[in-house]
C-alpha cells in the first residue's frame, strides 16, 4: 500500500484568505493528531489534497481531488477572492472547488481550519470575541470525498451527512475510543445505517442508528446545552 508523505512544511491549522497552501506545505490539526496537505501516491508525480492521522499517515482519511488529481507540484489550496470557496488551483489554470455552498451576499471573508476531529471547516470571519462567525461547509457532511470503499446500497444516489441537534433513542454503540472521523466510516459502511453520534464530551466513541430508529429521534431547532449533534444521512432530495 504506498504511504502519503508525510513530511511537510506546519502551517499551522488555519489557512486565511490571500494565502496559499502550496506543495510540501500542511495545515496540522491543534492537538496534533490530523493533518492536511498535498501528497501523492506513486512515481507519476501526480497530487492530491487530503487529510490523514498524523502519526499513522498511510491511514488515509479523506481525499478532495481523488478523480482529478494535480498533475505535478505546481498544485495549492487557497481561498477564493471572489466567492469565499475552497479551490485547488495549479499552474495549468485549473481550479477544482473543494467546498460548496449557497454563497450569502453579506459574508465577506471566510478561513478554512482543521479541527482536532480531523473536520476541515469554512467559516467567515466576523468581529465577534472569538473572530468566528456562522459554519459555511464542513468535510464531515460529504462521506464520499473519503477513501472508502462504497457500499452498493450507497451508489445510486448522492448522499451526505447533515448535522443537527436532538435527542435520540438508543442506538449501537462501539469503541469508546473510536474517532469522529471513523464513526462516520462505520456508518457509510453499514448499509441500515441512518445516522451516527460520538458518545463522549471529546467526539470520541461511536453510537449509530438504523432508519427503524429514525422516527423515534426528536430534533430540536435550538440548541438547549443537552441535545446532541447527530448527523443523518441524506440525498440531494432529502432524508433518506
């Protein structure tokens, strides 16, 4: 199985707009354990974007570009100036977008930050106590950027996670110490499964549920300090 390569240029965890994260360059998540850079696979030169473990950095965990690679190192990941995207851009002129969304007319800027569950989120920047304003994209709602294998029972329609708060019956739960990321995987995987959760306080552990379970969940428009964040599987049409 050919390694990522792992060594790379920290950037720190957070790429603003007007900067570039160019080959041999990384975002590293702020605990260390993820990171985001370009690597390649074999002797063809060719880039991808992903994010992977750290310390385990042939563990693949997400990839952007996986079917429209950079063809050599000229590749880097920025910020759109125009729209407030993420773009891969090289010097062939290409651009490949890495987020979508429905662009609202009053956001001005917007920053991409790995967090420490291995999430890469846009957000747009605001003059608020912690600089942050309102969620744009989030990489955990698009199960199919990742490397795993797709179940057939996932093939025929787009799908992606939604995050929402609420409560929710019991579920399967796994590992305790399970991540964010790989609760997702077990969830994808798993074909009768609807919606997944981490258990613990850290977004560790995992707990997933069947559509059985679906109408029994109670999903709240607010968030009280007890309700949970559970992401449901979707289709572009709506829930699955």
């Amino acid at each position: 199985m050919p390694e990522l390569r792992s060594t790379c240029d920290s950037k720190g965890d957070t790429l603003v707009e007007g900067k570039q994260l160019r080959d041999g360059e990384c975002l590293i998540s702020a605990n260390g354990a993820f990171t985001l850079g370009l690597f390649s696979v074999d002797a063809s030169g060719k880039r991808y974007l992903g994010i992977w473990y750290t310390k385990y950095d042939d563990k693949k965990v997400r990839v952007a570009n996986r079917d429209d690679p950079i063809p050599d190192s000229s590749g880097y990941l920025t910020i759109d100036d125009d729209d407030g995207r993420l773009i891969i851009s090289h010097s062939g002129g290409s651009k490949d977008l890495v987020s979508n969304y429905t662009q609202k007319a009053n956001i001005n800027s917007t920053s991409a930050i790995l967090r420490d569950d291995g999430n890469l989120v846009l957000r747009e920047n605001q003059n608020t106590s912690d600089g942050w304003g309102q969620v744009l994209w989030k990489s955990f709602d698009h199960p199919t950027d990742t490397l795993l294998p797709r179940p057939e029972c996932r093939s025929s329609t787009p799908r992606h996670f939604s995050p929402k708060r609420g409560y929710a019956p019991n579920g399967f739960r796994f590992d305790d110490d399970m991540s964010i990321i790989d609760c997702q995987a077990k969830c994808w995987s798993e074909c009768p499964c609807v919606a997944y959760a981490s258990t613990n306080d850290d977004r560790t552990g995992c707990e997933i549920w069947s559509q059985e379970m679906q109408r029994l969940f109670r999903v709240e428009e607010y968030y009280d300090g007890q309700a949970r964040e559970i992401y449901f599987l979707q289709s572009n049409q709506g829930n699955i």
